[in-house]
C-alpha cells in the first residue's frame, strides 16, 4: 500500500524589507509638508480674492437697493 504523501506547498522566501534611514524619511516628510503648505497657501489667497469680489458685489448691490 503506497503511502499518503502530502503535496508540499512551496513557502514564498523571506523579503527583508528595505529601510530608508531615518533622516531620509524625515527630509522626505518635511518635502510633503512644504509642498501642502504651498498649496495651502495658494488656495487660500484665492479664497480671499473670491471673497473681496463677493464683498465688492455684496456692496454694490446694497448701494443699488439703497438709490432706488
């Protein structure tokens, strides 16, 4: 009578993962930091001029309804 034998099942090999020194990370960090930043402040200069615009309408508007 043959023997039962199980089916190996191949193990993936071990990876070791490569890690970034701890100043590469760091510098890396603070790029995106600096890069949200400026975006951060583009956007919000042009919420402020969309505001001054809405501002200026929102007048306008208040000097029509005051001459009528």
């Amino acid at each position: 009578m043959p023997k039962n034998k199980k089916a190996s099942v191949p193990i993936p090999p071990v990876v070791a993962a490569v890690v970034r020194p701890v100043n590469a990370r760091l510098s890396r960090m603070e790029d995106l930091l600096l890069e949200m930043r400026h975006e951060q402040d583009v956007k919000l200069k042009k919420i402020n001029k969309l505001q001054e615009q809405v501002d200026e309408l929102k007048e306008t508007l208040r000097l029509r309804r005051v001459r009528r």
